[in-house]
C-alpha cells in the first residue's frame, strides 16, 4: 500500500508545480502583452516576461514568445496583440517524463 500512496504523493506535488508554473506563464504571457502595446519594444516585453517566471526558475527567451497582431500590420487600436508563452518545464522527481511542455497566452487591444 505504501508504494501506491507515495506515488499517489508525488504526483500531487508534480501537478501542483506544474499548475504554479502554468499559472505564472499566463502571467508572464499578460506582461509582455501589456509591455509590447505601451512601449511597442520586443525586447523589453520579453524581458517582462522573464522576470515573471524568474521566481519558479524558469527561463524564457526570445524564442520562447510569440507576438501575434490581427489584423496583420502594425500594433495600433483598434488591432489586438496575442502573445504565446512556450516553455519546457522540468518536472521534480522525473517519474512521469524528464519536462512537460507549458503556455500562457494573453490578448491585448493595441495602442494602451
């Protein structure tokens, strides 16, 4: 019974990073959003989106976000901004697969 139970424990604790992590990428996901439509910088709605997944220890990169605008064209109003969050993120005991694959998607009207 004892195996069962720990297993059963363990996983618990790999579905609750995993939803954490879940949680702060769709975070990080709304703060590049709101970066890139007031300041228009990738760089810098990048970055706010690594400083909100930095607390967990995930790092994102500029290949980890992907900047949408529909309609296709520059990022003003009354257009819309998507933005993707894609990470690997390592799972702790590496029972259920080494990493598991997490995003956070925000959409923001251009121009504020």
């Amino acid at each position: 019974m004892l195996p069962v139970l720990l297993i059963l424990l363990l996983g618990i604790v790999e579905f609750g990073t995993a939803y954490n992590a879940q949680i702060l990428l769709t975070n990080a996901a709304r703060e590049a959003a709101r970066s890139m439509t007031v300041s228009g910088d990738e760089e810098e709605a990048v970055a706010a989106a690594a400083a909100a997944t930095a607390p967990i220890g995930l790092e994102v990169s500029a290949t980890d976000v992907t900047f949408t605008v529909t309609p296709a064209g520059p990022c003003v109003s009354p257009a819309r901004l998507s933005v993707d969050v894609t990470v690997q993120k390592p799972l702790l005991t590496g029972l259920f697969g080494a990493s598991i694959a997490l995003s956070g998607k925000a959409t923001r009207q251009c121009g504020g």
